[in-house]
C-alpha cells in the first residue's frame, strides 16, 4: 500500500532539474525518469518525491513505461 504523503509547501518544492544537478544524475536519465513520471520541464517536487521516482526508474523493467 501506498504511504499517504503530506501537502507539501511552497518551500519544500524545488525544480527536477535542480535536484537532479544537486544528486549529479545524468541528463540523460533525468530525461528518461521525467518521461516515465510524466514530468515536464519546470516541474516542482519536494525532495522526497524525486527520490522516490528516481528509485522506481531506476528499478523498473526494462521497456516498462510508465512508473
């Protein structure tokens, strides 16, 4: 079962590309987890967020498609 998540506020968001820089993740597969979550440019998530679709993009089956 999914964990519910708090309403994140205005300060707890960051752009994608931000946390991706901070985490060193390659353009590449900030590109290719975005696609799989449905993110555009310039989407807002909390720290949290990302990493928890960075793991399911990371762990996901090959030609999966969506996480």
């Amino acid at each position: 079962m999914a964990k519910p998540r708090k309403k994140a506020s205005a300060k707890d968001l960051q752009p994608v590309e931000s946390l991706a820089v901070d985490l060193s993740i390659p353009p590449w597969e900030l590109a290719g987890m975005m696609r799989a979550a449905g993110w555009a440019e310039g989407k807002q998530v909390t720290a949290d967020e990302f990493a928890d679709a960075l793991q399911r993009f990371r762990s996901r089956r090959v030609g999966g498609g969506k996480i």
